[in-house]
C-alpha cells in the first residue's frame, strides 16, 4: 500500500540562509529519493531555519547506514545544521514512569497493544507498587523504585542504571509524582516528556485543580512538554481544554482533567513517534 | 409566540436552607405564574444556594411595581436572601467605554443594530477620539476624556457624571485600555464587564500575547469578567480559547485575539443581558 | 464530606402546567428533605416540562422503599407526569457489547477499575472472541456470541437470556458492530448507549471516516445515541468534534476519531450513571 | 521589519515525480532569493503533489514581470505542473455578495476598515437594499439588484458586466440568499467563497438550523467553502462547530450560527488574501 512505502526523515534547524531547501532537496534528488513531505519555516524573531522532510528510501541509492555521513558531508556542514534522522519504519523504545493514577498508562498501553503505536516499551518504573498489576497485564517489567527526598539521589541512580540497560529512545511521565533532579535530566536532553495536569503556565506546581476552582476559571486544560531543569517550564508539545461551570467541584475538574491528561500525553507520544517535534530553546516547532 | 410571554427573573442566593425553592416556587404559583426556568444548585463548600428563575408572569396576581415587595415580605427577608429582580421585556441601558480598538465595538453596535439584542447605548466614551466615526455612523453620542496620570481622578468624574446623567444598568469595557481608579469601580459593583486579551490567570497585565508568544503556548484564550478592584482578578464570566502554531507570529496571535475578544465579550453581555450571571465572592454562576 | 450526603434524585416530565415546581418542591420540604440541585426547563414547541431534582435524604421521613409511592400519589398523578427515581449511592449494573476494537473497552474498564464510576460490569458479550483477554484482565465474565444474518434471531435469543439473568440497569455498544434486531431493542427501550463514529446525521451507516475522507470535511467527530429502531437515529446524548487536515488520511480519520469515540462513549456513560439524561421523542434533555 | 520583507508565493500541484521540491528550490535559489516558508505534501491515495513555498525577492534576480515566464519554462512545464503565482504585498481586489444579514458584512468591512486585511473592497451587490447603509458607512459602492425566478438570467448578467468592469479576484458570498446559475460560476472557477450556515455535509439546503433543533444535535457547525455548480457541495476551507444544549431554541441556534458564520467566512477569506489555499477536485489544501 502506497503509505507504507519505506521512507526517511530529517529533521533539521539552522542559521537562516539562501539555499538550504535547495541543498537538501538536491541531495535527496541526485540520490533517488522522492520527498513525501516537505515542511520549512523561518522564524523571523530568531532568524532561524526549521525543517521536516520525509523522503520515499525504496530507491535510495545511499545505502541506509551511510545516509547520516553522506548527508552531514555533502550538506549539513556547510549550513551549520543540526539534525536528527530516523527511518520512519524503526520501532522506538519508550521508557515508562507511573505513580498512583492508572489513566494515561491504561492510555498508552491500550495503544500500544493494538499496535496503534509502532513502539516498544521495555520498562516501566515507579515510586508506588500500585500499578504493577497493570504492567503484568501487559506483560512489561516494573520496577518499584520508592523515593524520599533523602535517598533520591541514589534512587534516581538505579533508574539511569535501569534506563542505560534499556536504552529507551526516550521517556514519558505518565503522572509520575516527582521531580527529577538536574542530574537525570540531563541524561536525557529533550528526550523526557511530560504531561503537567493544568494550562501551562496558569497553574505550574501542584494541585493545579485547586487553584483553578478557587479562581473559578470557565476552561480548565492539560499541557505536555518536554523536562527541563526548570520545573514546569520547559518547551510545550500539546495542549488542551475543555469547559467547566460552577457546578463543577474540585472532584469533577479531577475527573475530567484527567480525560485532557491522558490524550494531550498520547498526543504527543505520537508526535514524538512521528519525528515530528523539533525544541529549539524553549519552544517546539510542531511540524 | 410561545418563546414571547411576558416573563420575571430572579436571582438569587442565600446561605443553603431547607425549604428555599419551596418558598419561590409556591410563592410564584399562590400568585398564578407559570415557572418557564428554575436552575438551582447548592455550593458544598460554600454551603450556599444559588437560583434563577423566570416565569410567566401573563396572569400573575400581583402588580409589576409591586412584585418586589411582596416577595421580599413574603420569602426573602426568611431566608437571608440576596436577589435581583428583572422583567425579562425591560430594555437595559448598556454604557460602552473604548480605546483605539475597532473590533470588539463594531461586533455589539452591529447586534446592538441588528436587535439581536435588547438594549440601548446612550453613550460611547473614550480616551480617544480615534473610534468617534463609529459612533457617528450609529448615532450614538461619543465623549472623548482623554486620560493622563496626572489628570485620571478629575477625568473620571467628569466619566461618573455623564454616567450619573444617562444611569446605565451596567458599563462594557470594550478593548477600553486604561486601569479604573478603586473610587470609580466602587461606583458601579459587578456592574462593569472587562474582555482581558488573554487567558486569565496565565497572563494578566499588558502585553499577555507577547508573553504567550515568548511561552510558546500552543492554545491562546481571552476572558470576560467583572471588573474589581483586584486588577484583572475580578470573577470570571466566559472564556474562549484557540489553537496557535510556532507559525504564528506575535502580530498573528493578536489577530487571532481579536477573534476570541470580541465573542467572549459578546458572549458575557449576552449572559448579562439575559440575566444570567450571578456574581459571589470572586466567582460567578452563569446559569 | 460534603459532597457524599445520601441523596435522591428525580427525573420528571409532563405536560408544562402551573404549580409543577411548587408541588415537587413542597413534597420535598414536607418531608425534610434538602434540595441540592434543581433543574426545570419548559419547551416552549412541546409546552411539555422537563426537570430533575436531587435532594438530601438523610432526614427525609419516608422510608427509602416507600418513597416512589407516597411520590406517585401525592404529585405525580396529578400532573400525569413520567418520572424515574434514584437513590444516588445506588450502584448500577452496566452489560457491555463489544467486537473487535478495544480502546471504548479499556477506557470503560480503567474508569470502572479505578472507581471512578461507581458501577457493576456483570458481563460483556462480543460476536468475536478477540478480546477476551481484556475481560479476563479485569475478571469480567466475557461471552462469545457470533452473529450471522442467518442466526441472529436465535442468537440474540442467547444474549437476550443472558441479560435476564443479570438484569442490567442499561446496555452500552463499545463498538459493538452488529445491528441490533426490534425485537431486542424493544426489551430495552432508552436503555441501550450506542456510540457512532461520526458526526450524526452527517454520516450515518458505515464507514463514516472514508465518506468524510472523501468528502474533505475538516471536522470529525463521534455521536453517542440511545438506540431506537431507527437506525443511527436515536436521541443524541453526546457529541464532540475534532479538527484534520488535508495530510489526514483515512488511517488517520480512523485514529483521531477513535479517541473522539471513547470520550464520547464515556461521557454519556457518566451522565447515565448520574441519572442526567431524560430522553424524550427523539431527543434528550441533558440536564 | 522582519515581518514584512517583500515575497513571492507560488502555489503548485503536479503528479508526483522525483525532484519536483529540488528543482523549485534551485530555481530560487539560483536566482538569489531565500525560502521563507515550505510546506510540501503527497496525496497518497492520488499520488499527487501540492506545493506553497513562499520566498525573499528582495534580492531576486528575475525582474518581478517576467518571474512567471522564467518560472513557467525552466520548471513547470517539465513537470506538467498547474501553478499560481502571487506578490504577498499585491493588495487584492474582494467583491461582496449580501442579502439581508449584517452579520458578516459587519464583520468583513471591519477587517478592511481597520487594516487588519490588506484588501481592496470595489462594489457590494445585493437582491436587496436593506443593508446599503452599511456600505454608505464605509464608502463602498452598493448595487442592489432583485432577483426572482423569471428575471435571474438577465440579472445575473448585470451582475456580471458589473464585476467584469471592477475585476475583483474572487468573490464572497457574505450570507448571499440565492442560489448562482452554472453559467455565473463558471465565470469564476475556484473563486467564489461561500458561507453555509451549518456544519456540511450535514445540513445542506435551506434552513438548516431548524433541522439540527429537530434532530435534537449537540454541537452545530458552519462551513466556508467554494462555490461549485453542485450545490454546497463544493470543497470545503474551513469549518468550526459551537455546543448547544436542549435549552436552545432554534432562535438560539440561529444566534450562535451567526457568530460561527462570520468567523468560519473571515477566516476563508483571511486564507484566500494569504495564498494558502489550494482547491483540487472536491477537496483543498489549506497550508
């Protein structure tokens, strides 16, 4: 079927100049690829340069493990690109993290079983055993690392050793209740994705529900990003809402911000899956 | 037509007793009404009750200019009530304060026009003379009082006398960009509906779609609320939002603003319109 | 807490007369009970009157098991009204159908497992085995009852006596995809949840997402319905709505409304459990 | 200002072959201009290709006269591609088509008025005169022309004499109440902008609101779309839907379809002035 032809994608940004969509497309061109999609945009702000590009392989004359070489040599230097490439038919590995609340896991794993998702989920960690069940179900490891605010150090220690084993491409909090040190996530550099149960940046922190009843806001929402050092700050993937009335108790936005946490979480796993998110300082370009 | 009957509204609220819709509800049918509406509901944490209703008041046994007193006889003054009575064919007078901003105005001179709404504008007043052609192309008195730092408290009695001189039964700050002094606001008490160009609580103040721009929010919002003395913290009436891109510019997400401005602001003067909105501590219960 | 008082809930319609509020109120106050919500509309096309009231029974002085009686013969013979009454702490018992798709089946069951909905699954009943192995994760007794156009009759016979041995409050179609027969429709009136994955009436029948596909809408969405021997005619319960573009493929109509499905399937769910939904002539009253 | 530098746009489809982005990037390229904005895709199901690039010509070497020509023989005809070609700073010529609703109009002229559309307004035409005050407001000629059945076909050619003399590259039907004959719309194939007011295809037709209130729907939509010689049939732009509730008469439905038709409407025209749509048989892309 002609949407499973196999293809490539590159995903670029740069300095803004003349002749950097003519020297990736050339490139593709003389090698035999045939772009499939193409999407480029300058900021003006920044005058800088994103790009996606997905190009049919079937007939690439580059073999596939010199493609990154062959590109960075003919094109990507000359422009001071950085980029990541990926074959759109790879499987990623996804690493899990889960507290108490079981409905973005039952989410993703949903998904994930029905093959919706092509992924791989090596492990899944917690701070809690209450959700082991679930990963037995599906037949995934769970490790339950608990964590104080005393051993969190050494805690976080055996999860980077854990994770090194398994070398996820790259990690979902899926409600996980705690905050990473520095340390971990600079392990994992835009690799780490969150799902914050609130508007970013109307409620960082906790108990985000609570304050929007005590505000008696009209919209409440959910906002996926990737982790950075700076708590609830860092560059946004997806976002949602949904309407709230004064009937609504702080119970009934609980429930129904839950609804918003777990597909704007899926939403971004999928954008993720589809190489489609480029971060660039604090922001993401969503292609 | 059915949808034409000569009807009553009121609103009410008191600390949450047995026996409250009870009372209205008898008290409505001793006198021959027919209830169209009732919406009741008691807040648990506030432990109060909030009401509206409206019935046919075609057949009622008790004068117009006399249903107030009857009913603050007979079943406010038991229960502590607090209650604002209308009758829903009375034409309300709507003062409008602008700026430079064209759009939110035209959207209510063009219901105001049409007679969408039921409502009369006696006076439009800016601190600007750049909209008078506006109100010159629907006949509608324009005062421009211009606003310095120095000159903000005598300027605003010159605003409360002309207000005092066509009594409005509630102000629209329409895109209206200057902060009211405590005095002026003490004036008119959850009778002035404020359209903030952004999302609240996430971004009050000037300038907020910078500083959703700067964010790299992936959702914009504006809010309509009553204007108290806690600067753009007063309850909130209707919010909208809408999906931006990192395509879009700064001067995009005001464009797209202005969208959400003027129907938010639409929206809650509809609401008032139609006295729906009942304001308590620093929420509302739009019914 | 607050929120946990025992209560009682009615849903009440009949010909729109005077007096209707004030009789269900009185009765309500007469006994000691507290009215917690109350929510009346006229339809002014119909005149016919609509309502539900829940109140605090927790010094109401009719014994819970005569309350439907004293209800019946005080109130409502005299305005020939309709009604159903609920304890709202009562649990429900909900039979599910189910085919071959599983995210309507496992958001049902992550809410059900989680408590977030206060309800019993006796048994689920599919045409295809396929997902088995769902209901035994969650220890849910699952029955395989294949359909053909030849033995549907004798086959519905089967579940028909299955439904009869547990007696299910209401029936919910997660993507069950047989059509139902009169006959057994008939043993459940306004008591079957269907969810259609469309739009209605947009797209009725099947396979809606290659006629939107094809059609080049921009908008999808999902209808959740009573289901009535009209097909894909029912009154609406629920529906939302999500945006696609041009680089949407019929792969990914099928994937985005497949969230939209399970949404809507739960929210109907929900305003069922809490006895908010009063279906009348094709349409609902959703309170 | 960044924002503003000037800029070409070719939008372009053509049946997909291997090097159609390379060889439009080189010709830009090659003769010094810089991309701004690429946005590429491939219809699978059609294996077809669309194209929008838009780009610097600040320092374009091809004199802005002749860029169609260069264009046309060193890339489009080897790829047999069908293409326009746009200055981003030519203001464009709008005709207006209305009937007896303000709503759009208002909305419209308020854009234009404000310079918030960069967009030249020539003559207004209407069956009616009601709203030729409103273009008296704003100085735009205002040619009311009556239509019945017996005199469409010689009113429709003085419509026609009318736009031939003002040439207005496309046409918007702002809530326009009458049905165009074939031969008027071939007169301006893929430039006619309609707005229906329902969501299509749901509700083709005439009075469309009254069906969704006695379908009992819980969201309404409206839809802009080009006019074709099949009946609200023609590809669709852009479509945005609003909730409704069983308290909603059709007056009410009337009143929120309004707001939705004059924002769905603005927001087909604010695509057409920006060059972003691309109609290909039923459907379009909208970059």
């Amino acid at each position: 079927m002609s949407h499973q032809v196999d293809s490539a994608i590159l995903l670029i940004h740069c300095p803004n100049t003349k002749g950097v969509v003519a020297a990736v497309s050339k490139f593709i061109f003389d090698y035999k690829g045939n772009i499939l999609e193409m999407d480029q945009h300058v900021d003006p702000d920044e005058n800088h340069l994103f790009m996606r590009v997905r190009w049919d392989i079937s007939q690439f004359e580059i073999p596939r493990d010199e493609i990154v070489d062959v590109f960075s040599n003919k094109v990507g230097i000359h422009f001071g690109m950085k980029w990541r490439f990926h074959f759109k038919d790879a499987k990623l590995k996804m690493a899990l993290f889960v507290s108490k609340f079981s409905h973005c896991l039952y989410d993703i794993l949903q998904r994930y079983k029905s093959k919706e998702w092509n992924v791989e989920i090596p492990l899944i960690i917690s701070n809690h055993p209450n959700l082991e069940y679930i990963a037995n179900q599906f037949d995934i490891p769970y490790y339950v690392i608990p964590i104080t605010k005393e051993n969190k150090i050494e805690q976080e220690a055996k999860e980077l050793a854990l994770l090194d084993e398994h070398k996820p491409d790259f990690i979902v909090l899926a409600r996980y209740m705690q905050v990473l040190t520095e340390n971990f996530i600079n392990h994992y550099p835009s690799k780490i994705i969150n799902i914050h149960h609130s508007s970013l940046p109307a409620f960082p922190g906790a108990r985000p529900y609570h304050s929007a009843h005590r505000r008696g806001v009209k919209i409440i929402g959910a906002t996926s990003h990737y982790v950075t050092t700076d708590l609830d700050a860092g560059p946004i993937i997806a976002q949602d809402v949904e309407r709230v009335t004064h009937k609504d108790s702080v119970k009934d936005l609980i429930r129904k911000g839950k609804d918003l946490e777990k597909t704007v979480l899926s939403q971004a796993i999928w954008l993720q899956l589809q190489h489609k998110i480029l971060p660039y300082k604090n922001k993401t370009t969503v292609f």
